[in-house]
C-alpha cells in the first residue's frame, strides 16, 4: 500500500503533517493568528463566569479577604487545565468522540453518559434559578426602585421573578438562532470585555497585592469566619469553601462538550481525510488498531494538539484573571467596610448583584453603570450558550448510545429549551433561597459530575496506545485533580445532605 499521507499502510492511518499557525516561524503577523485560534474555550470560560465569579467569589472575598485565592487558582488548575485538556486531548489524538469510546465502558451501555447527563439536568433548574434571579433583581432595581416610594415586598417579588421569568425566556428563544460559529464570537467577544473590565476595575480599587500574592500562594490555609460571614457560610464551613471551588469553573457538561467544539475546528486527527474511516473503526475496536506505531508519526499526532493546548491555556488565564478579580474587588472594598461595620447585610437574599455598587461607588458613582451593564451581558451570554451545550452533548451521546436511530441537534435543543423553561420557572416561583440552589448545583454538577468526568478522562487516556498518552507529569496531575475532586465532592455532598436536613 502507499505510504503517503491520508492512505494507509499496513492497516494503520497515516497522520497529515502538520501546517497549522504553530508551525510557522514566529513573527509579528503569527502573533493575530495564533491568538485567533482562541476558541472553544472561550465559550467554556464565558459559560463558567456567571453567578460563581459575579456573586459567590465576591461573597468569599468580602468574608475571607485575600486569604481564598489560592482555592480559585486550584480550581482553575484542576478543571480549567486538567479536565478541559484531557478530555479534549483524547478527540484529538484518536479522531473519536469521548461519547463513542465512554458509550463503551463496562456495563450497560452508555451508563457514564447517562450518570453525566442525568446530574447536570437535575441540576438544571437550579442553575439557571441562581444565575437568572439576581439578574431580575437587579433589573427590577435599575427599572423601577424608586427609594421614596413605600416598600412593597410582595410587589417586588412579583416584579422581580416576572423579569427573571422574562431574562430566561429570552436568553433561551434567541439561542435556537444561534449557531455555534455566533456563539464563540460572542463568547470571545464577552471574554474579552470581562478580563479588561475587571483588570481595570481591581487596578481601581487598590488592593494589596502583597496580600493578594500571599493568599495565592498560601494552599490548604482556612481563614477565619467573621462574624459578618453569612451565618449558613459560619456553620457550615467545608461547604462553604467546597461551594466556592465548584463555582470557580462551570458544570461539566460545559467541559464534555468541549472535545466536540475542537472537532469542529479540526484539530489533531478530526481533520483527517479519513476522519469518517477513523470513527468507524474506533467504533469497531480500539485506537491502537488504526494509530500508526512509527515515532515520525506519533511526533505528527503530537504536533498537532499544539491549538488544543493554546486554547485550553488560554481559556484558564481568562477564568483566573476574571475570578481573582472579583474575588480581590470583595476584599479590597466590602471586607473593610463589614469589618468597621460601615455595611451591613451585604449580600443578604437575592440582591447579590445589586450590593456590588459599593465596589464601583468607591471609585467612581459613573462606574456602576459600566458594571451594570457589564455583568448583565457576561450572565446573559452565559444562558445563551447553555442550550447549546446541552443539546449538542445530548444528541452526541443519544447517537453514541443508540447509534441506529437519527438524533437531530435543533430538535433536542427544543426540548431542552422546553425543559429548561419549565424547570427553571418552578424554582423561581418557588421560596427556596440562594444559598441552598448554589449548593445543590455545586454539589451535583460542577463537583461530583466534574469529578467523573475528570475520572472518565483518565480512562480514555489509557484507551489511547502507550506511544500516545499524555506525558507523565500530565497524567500525575489528572490524578491529583481526581482526587481533589472527589474530596471536595465528598465535603459538598456531606454539606448539603446536612444543610437540607435542618429544612425539614
């Protein structure tokens, strides 16, 4: 047989060399290339920046100072590194969708999926509850607060829940118009405006940076609770820290979806000639029986997750710059002002999003508005995207499970808009409170599910030949962050299963 590229010799897949940007010689005009193939995981960063970096991570930084940044650099590392990497690696070694070999693991067919799924639609509800509803809140206050008018709370919370009703309602219809190439746009764009506004915003406010510094680099060091911490926060102590390391990230279905994202960019073997060649066969056996065994060729494998590896970088300094932002805003402005008892009830009920006009009054009154306006799009881009995900994760793992019948993206996407609008609606009419809906949705969905995902993505790392797993101190650190994962997963469910006991 030949030996050329895209043929097959000896029943083994000839990589294409690679000539992609990262090949090139760096020069001035590479620089706008490489930094444009930021992309998919954009839209897993953007997605992740919503009630966790806006709300929760300030709340941890009001309380805790500057003595919590080493939970959100940790978090980072481990689910903005670890997981988003290793999952994406596996597409892009083999050419097979994580869903076709995972559909595979021991046992029924398709049980991980199904566990995965299953956990970030239960928690679904939830967390469009806890990411929409301080939207409401706050757009009841800039459209119709009126400070000399008597308080009506009944009123107000009508008025509140009919905008975030409203909020979600329209973030979900116009994303059945929004295709995946819009969504990374917009998403890049919003990235964009998010890391400026807040490297902007924490220059503004003076922190200590000696002090920030010295809390990133401080692991495992648990300050102490004032008596201004929330008093749930003050009694339950792990879920607290666990809860704040959940939402410095997003849900996993957001970190699942993202090994299809680059196979839409064709990055590693998802651009091959034979692409569709590479499925079935990986359908019918294993990585091994089709992945070259030559070190020339290995090598071309290997060069091409050069994007990946960008792209998955990229997208954990934007999660990290966003999240330790806020988090030093919460400590350099609200935890002086609840410490000298200058601010009371800070972040009190549902208006999380409103209290955070103290940061930018501090500076400057003309800046609230610039925040205003600001997280509200960020939120807004984060709704969007979800239907996406969720649909194109779903589709991808009904073809992978029954793989005879037609799954149609646009179709699932209608009945998770459904689902989404129905479910979402029941919690926010509802009287459960902030707190309890972003410790359930930690718990079930951006710790457990992250957890076996990260798990899931060990597996499919030793799916792949010897010659093309990951490099050692890669694969030391996966398992470190399964294990991080799984004890913070612990800690939540502990937590939770307590905190909801006293409710009874």
């Amino acid at each position: 047989m030949s030996s050329s590229p895209g043929s097959k010799s000896s029943g083994k897949i000839i990589p294409e060399p690679y000539e992609g940007v990262f090949s090139e010689p760096w020069s001035l005009s590479k620089l706008g290339r490489v930094a444009a193939v930021f992309g998919p995981a954009a839209i897993v960063a953007s997605v992740a920046i919503g009630a966790g970096e806006t709300i929760v991570v300030v709340r941890a930084g009001a309380w805790a100072g500057y003595d919590l940044l080493w939970l959100v650099l940790l978090s980072v590392i481990v689910k903005g590194v670890f997981v988003t990497y290793l999952l994406g690696r596996y597409t892009a070694v083999s050419g097979e969708p994580i869903s076709q070999r995972l559909a595979q693991v021991p046992g029924p067919r398709g049980w991980v999926l199904l566990i995965l799924v299953g956990l970030e639609m239960a928690a679904t509800g939830p967390l469009w509850a806890a990411v929409a509803r301080p939207c409401g809140d706050l757009l009841h206050h800039l459209l119709f607060s009126n400070p000399t008018a008597p308080i009506d709370t009944a009123r107000e919370l009508f008025i509140e829940r009919c905008l975030t009703t409203v909020f979600i309602l329209a973030a979900v219809i116009l994303s059945l118009w929004l295709t995946y190439e819009k969504l990374e746009k917009q998403q890049v764009i919003i990235c964009g405006i998010l890391v400026l506004g807040t490297i902007v915003g924490t220059l503004l406010v003076k922190p200590d940076f000696a002090a920030a510094l010295q809390g990133t680099l401080a692991f495992g060091q648990i300050p102490e609770f004032p008596a201004w911490a929330p008093e749930a926060s003050r009694e339950q102590r792990g879920l607290t820290l666990a809860t704040t390391f959940g939402y410095v990230g997003g849900s996993v279905l957001g970190y699942i979806v993202y090994a299809n994202w680059i196979s839409l960019h064709g990055w590693g073997l998802t651009s091959h000639p034979n692409a569709d060649e590479i499925r079935r066969r990986a359908a019918a056996g294993r990585p091994a029986d089709y992945l070259p065994d030559d070190p020339a060729l290995v090598a071309r494998v290997r060069q091409s997750l050069a994007p990946l590896k960008w792209d998955v970088g990229c997208g954990a300094v934007v999660l990290w710059l966003v999240s330790t932002s806020f988090m030093i805003a919460g400590a350099a402005v609200l935890y002086p002002l609840l410490e000298n008892g200058e601010l009371n009830d800070a972040f009190a009920g549902w208006n999380l999003l409103t209290d955070q006009a103290y940061i930018w009054r501090n500076v400057h009154e003309s800046l609230i508005w610039v925040y205003y306006v600001c997280v509200l799009v960020a939120l807004w881009g984060t709704l969007q995207a979800f239907p996406e995900i969720y649909s194109r994760v779903i589709a991808d793992f009904g073809a992978a499970i029954r793989p005879g019948r037609q799954w149609s993206q646009y179709r699932v996407q209608l009945w998770v808009s459904l689902y989404i609008i129905v479910s979402s609606s029941l919690v926010i009419w509802s009287d459960m409170q902030f707190d309890t809906l972003t410790q359930v949705v930690a718990f079930l969905t951006t710790n457990l599910a992250v957890a076996l995902s990260m798990l899931a993505a060990i597996y499919l790392n030793f799916q792949l030949p010897p010659a093309y797993r990951t490099r050692w101190w890669m694969l030391l650190g996966g398992i470190l962050s399964a294990v991080v994962l799984l004890a913070v997963s612990l800690t939540s469910g502990i937590g939770v299963w307590q905190s909801l006991s006293s409710l009874r």
